[in-house]
C-alpha cells in the first residue's frame, strides 16, 4: 500500500529534501501547508497535492480523508524550529505519525511531554538525524566501539555560509531556533553523543550570532568544536566553490565527510517506514546539550588557544 504523507513547511530551505525521499521511497503526498505560497517546488514532486495557506483549511481536508477511508500515514514538519512541538503534537491527534526536522524541540523538557501523547495516540515520533547514516560516520563509531579504553582527542569545525537574510529571518531569532549550536549545530552534537557516548562536560568558549565554539567531554572523546554562518569563515581555498565546510579530525587524523550526504534524508525516510526511525531518547541528549550551550557563561581567557584558531583553515 502507499503511504500517504502530509507536509507542514512546504515553503522552506529543508523541504525539497523531504519531498524528494516521499517520491523516492514511493510515498503520495496528498496536502502541504505553509504560510508562504510560494510553493512551485511542489510541481517537481506532487503536482497535484493538494496545497493550504490557512491552518484550519488543512485541518478540515485531513478530516474529510480520514472519513472518506483515505487517512495520512505520516505527517512530515518542516516549520520554524519553535513551531515543531505543536505540529507534532497535532499529527498525532490527527491520528498520523510524525517525520520532524531538527531539532525535535527546543527545550528537553518538552519532550517528556511528546513521549506521553505518543503513548496515549499510540502513533511514532521520528525525526531526521541523518549524520547517523552517513558511511563515515558509522565507520568511525564502529572504529571507536573496538577500542573502549581509549579517550580521543576530537577537533569538528562546520562552516555554513549564510547571508544577511538569514538574522532577519525566524532562523536568527534565538526563542525561535535556538541560535546556531541549535539550528546549525544539533546534527553535530548528536553525532558526538552517538559516536563517543554521553557529554561529561561541556564549556562555551564563544557564542555570538553568527559564530560558537567551545570544549566538550564525552565518554570517549575530548571535543573542542566551532560553529560558523559567517562567508568570511570559509576556507579561502573554497572560495570560488562550496559554501560549507566540515571537518572531523580524530586524534590528528581527518575523517572523510566531504561526500555521502546527498541522499541521507530518502535513507532516513527509508528507516523510519521499516520501524527504525529515531525517536524521543534518542534526540534527548542533544536538546539537552544545546539548551544548556544557550545559556551557559563564557569561559575562555584572550591568553587561551581559541578552540579553532581559523588561520588553519585558510
């Protein structure tokens, strides 16, 4: 049987991902909603889904396919960071499970809250952490699982130019997307939990609007971090290419991270329709981590090494 999607969001940066995995994995999007019409990205996937501005409007249609026998199977949320909570909360009271872009919610106390109308729905809540199917990513934690007694030294930079719109935009709102540890980073920081096992410790060297840094203790790994949506932090070696940089060092060693990511969200989408999707706890430890990286006292020394010093990416 085809599954049958919903999408809230069809208007933002991340959306065209989504669409492309419902068509990839052979699903049906039959109604997006978004506030902003300008939606003709649809065209290339669903031209004839059905498409709402208004909230109510949506609600309405996806009440008249559960009478006509013809429910959603899963509602995919592609809205502002803030919103997520809410809209996830309606899927499943519209009897639909949940696909939620990062971060599932803002704050780690919301989740207790999710966990408990999913119990009482009996619906799933998954959402996208799709640096845990990248190759690389797997390998390293298969190479960190067979060594248990060694503690790594870890240097992660992710560099993602963005213009002017971007503080203008909900996205530089921090009560809206929780700054850039939360909106930029929280990929990152879940894929340092999974690989290297709970955060011990965790000091905040900087954190600015566009830019954070700072030093972290895992079980197995001693991270020093930076995060970047400044253009003038991307390596002058890129400058006539790619906007975005990442870098994975492992005990002096770089971890390939330059490929692999194109398809991530059709295999995550993959996942969660066999019954693999990630789910509450398994988002937990990164919301945590990043709701404390919002508010936690800066502690870094002008004498001390900055945790990236740039000139080594130039």
């Amino acid at each position: 049987m085809t599954p049958r999607f919903a999408l809230i969001g069809a208007a933002g940066y991340v959306a065209p991902r989504h669409l492309q995995a419902i068509r990839e994995i052979g699903g049906e999007l039959r109604v997006a909603i978004d506030t902003n019409d300008s939606v003709g990205i649809i065209d290339s996937y669903f031209p004839n889904a059905n498409f709402f501005v208004e909230f109510a409007r949506f609600d309405r249609y996806l009440e008249k396919l559960r009478r006509d026998n013809e429910p959603i199977d899963y509602i995919s949320i592609c809205s502002p960071n803030h919103l997520h909570d809410s809209h996830v909360r309606f899927a499943l009271r519209a009897d639909a499970n949940a696909i939620c872009e990062k971060p599932l919610v803002l704050n780690p106390w919301n989740l207790d809250g999710l966990a408990e109308i999913a119990a009482r729905t009996k619906r799933s809540i998954n959402t996208i952490l799709q640096l845990r199917l990248h190759p690389g990513i797997q390998a390293l934690r298969e190479r960190v699982a067979a060594q248990p007694n060694i503690v790594h030294d870890i240097e992660v930079t992710y560099i993602t130019a963005r213009g002017r719109w971007y503080q203008v935009s909900w996205k530089g709102d921090e009560s809206k997307s929780g700054g850039i540890a939360t909106n930029i980073g929280i990929h990152m920081f879940d894929m340092l939990v999974y690989v290297f096992g709970p955060a011990r410790s965790n000091i905040v060297h900087l954190r600015t609007a566009n830019r954070a840094a700072g030093y972290m203790e895992f079980e197995r790994a001693r991270v020093r971090w930076f995060l970047s949506i400044a253009s003038e932090d991307v390596p002058k070696k890129l400058s006539n290419g790619p906007s975005t940089w990442r870098s994975l060092r492992i005990d002096n060693s770089e971890v390939e991270l330059s490929v692999g990511f194109a398809d991530l969200h059709t295999l995550s989408y993959r996942e969660i329709l066999a019954g693999r999707g990630f789910g509450i706890e398994d988002v937990r430890p990164s919301v945590e981590l990043t709701s404390v990286l919002r508010t936690a006292p800066i502690q870094w020394n002008k004498g001390d090494r900055h945790p990236f010093a740039l000139e080594k990416m130039q």
